[in-house]
C-alpha cells in the first residue's frame, strides 16, 4: 500500500508505503471523511483500519476477517465516518467504526444480490445505500436504522455485463453506475 502526498498533482509525491498483510492484496481503498482512518479490503477475507494521522507511519487499529469470501471486494464510509459498508460475496455488511479500534457488526448482512458485490457507495448524509453487483444490479437500501435496513424499490436494471462501481452526487439526488459493458448509467433517486 503506498500514500502519496498530492499537494502538486504535476509532481505527487510517496510519503508512506506499508504492507497490509503477509498475502493480502488491497482491492479497495477508502479514506473516512476526517482523512484520519483508512480502509482496506480485499484478499484474505480481511478489512483493516489504518489511523493516518501521521500519513507517514500509518499504524494499523483495527479489523475484522472472514466476513465476505472470497475477498472484501468494496469499501466505503459515511459521511459522518461512523459507519463502514463492506461489500464481497453476495452480500453488503455494515460496521459501527466510531471507535475503529473495535469495529462492531451492526444488524444482519444485507442480502438480494446474485453474485458478488462489487461496489458500495452511501449518499452525503448516509441515509441511503447502493450496492453494485455482478448480477448486472445495483440494489438500494434506506439505512436511516442502520440495525434494520429496508431495501428500496426494485433492483436498477440496464447493464449487460457485471457493475463495477457505483457512485452518488453530492445532493444524493443522482446515482451513477459503471459497467464492464462499457456503460455508465444514471438514475435519479430523490
């Protein structure tokens, strides 16, 4: 895993690089919104949190292992940076971060994909949660509780081929998806 100080995007520059795991390989990355605390997920079953106060010794305060198999395929914060959605399997997870040093499970996981989930996103003010998937989906849940998240509507439809990636305006007004079928759509969701 390597930081990198882009203060000069022309000229950026590493500021830390750190292993993650003896056989890890991060597949996603990202950062709470104080740029604080990182996440990683990916190989290994594995999401680990990093404090990067001092982004050039980053020391690693928590995780948690063998939630999604057979990798952590997505990370991502809310707004506030207290909960964390992992997605992987079939499946999205959440997480009770406030104290990232103890990572708490909240509820059950939230279930609907086919395949794996490949992308995880919240709106600004983390109300609202879109999960991205091989199953050609993108699924939304209302997470207003995260202890009992209710899935809105229907799945969203359009894609050929699997989603990679799934991404909110910063009005969560519009939800954008990417496709390996070399598409993005949009959706308006409010």
């Amino acid at each position: 895993m390597r930081l990198w100080d882009v203060t000069d995007p022309a000229q950026p520059e590493q500021i830390a690089g750190f292993v993650i795991g003896p056989i890890a390989t991060p597949l996603w990355v990202a950062f709470a919104p104080d740029g604080q605390t990182l996440a990683t997920g990916g190989e290994c079953w594995t999401v680990r949190l990093w404090d990067i106060t001092n982004p050039t010794q980053p020391q690693k305060i928590g995780q948690f292992r063998r939630r999604h198999f057979p990798y952590v395929a997505s990370v991502a914060f809310t707004g506030d940076g207290c909960i964390l959605a992992t997605g992987g399997d079939e499946t999205v997870r959440l997480w009770d971060v406030t104290d990232p040093t103890r990572p708490q499970k909240i509820g059950q996981p939230l279930t609907g994909h086919t395949k794996e989930v490949s992308s995880v996103a919240f709106t600004a003010d983390g109300r609202t949660l879109a999960a991205g998937g091989y199953d050609r989906t993108v699924r939304l849940w209302d997470v207003t509780d995260p202890t009992r998240p209710q899935k809105i509507g229907q799945p969203l439809t359009g894609h050929s081929k699997e989603v990679s990636s799934v991404a909110f305006t910063a009005d969560g007004r519009t939800l954008a998806a990417g496709g390996y079928d070399r598409t993005v759509r949009l959706w308006r969701t409010r």
